[in-house]
C-alpha cells in the first residue's frame, strides 16, 4: 500500500528538506546582519524603489532606522511606508523553489527557477512601489492594500507560475 504513495512521498520529503535548508540558509544570512540593521538584499530592494518612484515624480528619500532594522520611505515629504526584512519576499521566493524543485526536471528546472525568481523579484518591487504610492495619495487604503490587495499580487504570481511549472514542465509526458 505505501508503494501507491510512493511518488507522492518522495515530492513531499524533496520539498520539506529544500524548503527547510533554504529557510536555514536565509536565517544565517539574516543573522550576520542583525547589527548593522536591515539586510543588504532588502536595502537593494528599497533603493530601487526609491528609484522607480523618483523616475514616477514621487519624490522618494529612504531613512535607515538601524535600531530597528529597518527602512522609512519618505514620499512627498511625508513618511509613508517602512521597509523590513519580510517586504523583501525572499520567504515567497523560497517557497517557490521549494516546489519547483520538488518536481526536479533537469537543467529546465534550473532555467523556470531562474526566470521565475526574476519576476517574482520584479513584482515585489513593483508591489512595494504600488503600496507606497497608495498609501501616499489615497490613505484611506493602506489597510486593504497591504494586507490583502499586494499579498494577492505576490502569492497569486506564485500560484501561477506554479501551476505554469506543473502543466507544462513537471507532468507533461515526455515521450508526446
């Protein structure tokens, strides 16, 4: 009987050990930069944020709260937003390639990896870009748009490169 369950065993197990040896990984990191405030990955992300808006005329100035391990977005002479280690959405990236390589395929799985990152990279800047304009002009929506209208943006790409891995990568028949 557990012969049936076999496959299913053995994608489950993949995922958990890569999930929980990348999780390991990005808690080290984390932790060598737990003195000098917010992790580099993240301070990249706010920059180029900061740039976007600056180059949409939402004049953007980035202030480092060291203590506290983050960063405030100063948009239009107001502080609107504050970047922390889990707006960087490596924790969503990880998941993702949990799963992708649960299904492991060889080098293509490698190549979806790699452009599925990119745009989930892509999108968060874009989604932190989105929440800082939002809470900016129309603050009214800061709470529906962070707690549910850009979480929806993020998982949802997930989901959907995901099922983009499963249709076409990992369970097409190799021999048609």
């Amino acid at each position: 009987m557990l012969k049936d369950f076999k496959p299913v065993l053995s994608i489950l197990l993949r995922f958990i050990i890569i999930y929980l040896v990348l999780l390991f990984c990005y808690q080290f990191y984390l932790n060598s930069f737990k003195e000098s405030g917010l992790d580099p990955f993240s301070r990249i992300i706010a920059e180029q944020v900061s740039w976007i808006q600056n180059a949409l005329h939402y004049p953007t100035q980035l202030y480092n709260d060291v203590s506290k391990e983050q960063v405030w977005f100063y948009v239009k002479k107001v502080y609107v937003t504050r970047m922390v280690e889990g707006c960087n959405a490596i924790s969503v990236m990880i998941l993702f390639i949990s799963f992708v390589f649960a299904f492991y395929k060889g080098l293509k799985t490698f190549i979806f990896a790699f452009i599925g990152l990119f745009l989930l990279y892509i999108m968060n800047i874009l989604r932190i870009v989105g929440l800082n304009i939002v809470v900016s002009d129309f603050k009214q929506y800061e709470r529906i748009a962070h707690d549910f209208l850009f979480p929806a943006i993020i998982y949802g790409t997930v989901v959907v490169l995901w099922l983009i891995w499963i249709k076409f990568f990992a369970l097409k028949n190799e021999n048609s």
